[in-house]
C-alpha cells in the first residue's frame, strides 16, 4: 500500500492506476486533481490547494462525500502539489501521479521535485498512469517491476546534476558497463529490453538520474 498524490493538470490516465488507487493507504488531490478521480467515484481523503482551479461539479462531490479541504492562498512560496507531498512522512511508500505533457516549466518542475525529495530520503515514484519516473540517488541498483517490461516499452536513463558514476546495465538490449553519464548526454536515451532475461535494470556506483518507462512512439 502506498500513499497517492494526485495533481491537477489534464492528461494524466488513471485508468491503469486504479487498482493502486482502491488499495491506497491514503488519496491526497492538489486543487484539480480531485476532478481526476469523481468519474471513478474514488474518494480522496482530503483535497489541498486554493480552489482555484476546481470544478464546481467536483466541489459538490467532495461535499457529498464529507472529503475534508485544507485552504491556501492562490499566492504562496510553494505549489499545491509540493505541500501535499512534503506533508507525506518520509517512511510512506509515495505515488506521484501529475501530467508528464503540457507547459515545460510545470512538468520540469515535477521532476525536479521528485529528485529533491528522493534525495532527501522520501521513497517517491512519479507517473501520469503511462509513463513512469523512478528516481535514483547514490550508490543503486535498481529493478525495472515486471509489469513495466514489454517489447513496446523504452527506458531512458537521465541524469542530473553533476551526473551519475559507474553506470551498468543488466537485461538490456544495449549494455553499459561501469560507464559515467553527464548531464545532457544522449548515450542513455531509448534503451530497450532483452526480452530472454528475467530482470532487467540499471546500477550506479554514485550520483543522481531518474530512470524513465514510457510507451514507445
């Protein structure tokens, strides 16, 4: 069981996250992302935010349902989307679920924010319910969960900030052994799976990337 936070923005598919959604310990939507869930009738435990976004459909669900709402002003130093997932302990399981499409500045921002928190020790995952972000900080091994493994699949490693140090493959259609990425590189965008092994994923012996998932286009 993990603890989900939803955002607000469009193009995020909740269709394949819903049997995480019914078996989450806790729902927590910033502002719009409660519209997200009515037309699965799937209650948040409480909505964050200003409201300033929101349908008035939605508003009225949330009623119905008694979903408690903790106000913010529309002007403030962080995003809805930030102050719920901060207020998540840093021992919780927690899915991110926010638009990976859309304005860069927003979407640049969400996956920075996922390795801040990674860095400061939250277990965070990010998705829009197609494409997935694993976060990896420091010395790591890191399994791709078998239900993301298909041949229409691509994994791209990214890495950021002073770059990720002994990188390796294992399970991968193009291998990397104990090799240094440098933010910017493309060498680790679009790798496939080796579909004859059983587990397939990445190592480093240092440094910060997120590993991505996403449907081949």
């Amino acid at each position: 069981m993990c603890i989900v936070v939803i955002a607000g923005g469009p193009n995020k598919n909740l269709l394949p996250l819903l049997p995480i959604l019914r078996g989450a310990e806790e729902i927590i939507c910033a502002d719009s992302g409660a519209d997200s869930l009515m037309p699965y009738d799937i209650v948040p435990e409480t909505v964050w935010g200003d409201m300033d976004s929101i349908s008035e459909k939605t508003v009225s669900w949330l009623k119905e349902k008694n979903v408690s709402h903790k106000l913010f002003p529309v002007e403030k130093d962080m995003t809805d989307s930030e102050l719920c997932l901060t207020s998540v302990p840093k021992e919780k399981e927690l899915l991110f679920v926010t638009s990976l499409m859309g304005r860069p500045d927003h979407v640049m921002s969400n996956l920075l924010l996922t390795m801040r928190l990674k860095e400061e020790g939250y277990n965070i995952t990010t998705t829009d319910g197609d494409t997935w972000i694993f976060p990896i900080n420091g010395a790591f091994r890191f399994v791709i969960p078998d239900e993301l493994v298909k041949e229409n699949i691509t994994c791209s490693l990214i890495p950021l900030g002073k770059g990720s140090k002994g990188v390796s493959t294992f399970g991968m259609k193009y291998k990397l052994s104990d090799r240094d990425i440098i933010p910017g590189s493309s060498l680790t965008v679009s790798n496939e799976f080796d579909m004859t092994e059983k587990e397939h994923g990445f190592e480093q012996k240092s440094g910060t990337m997120l590993v991505i998932v996403t449907p081949k286009v």
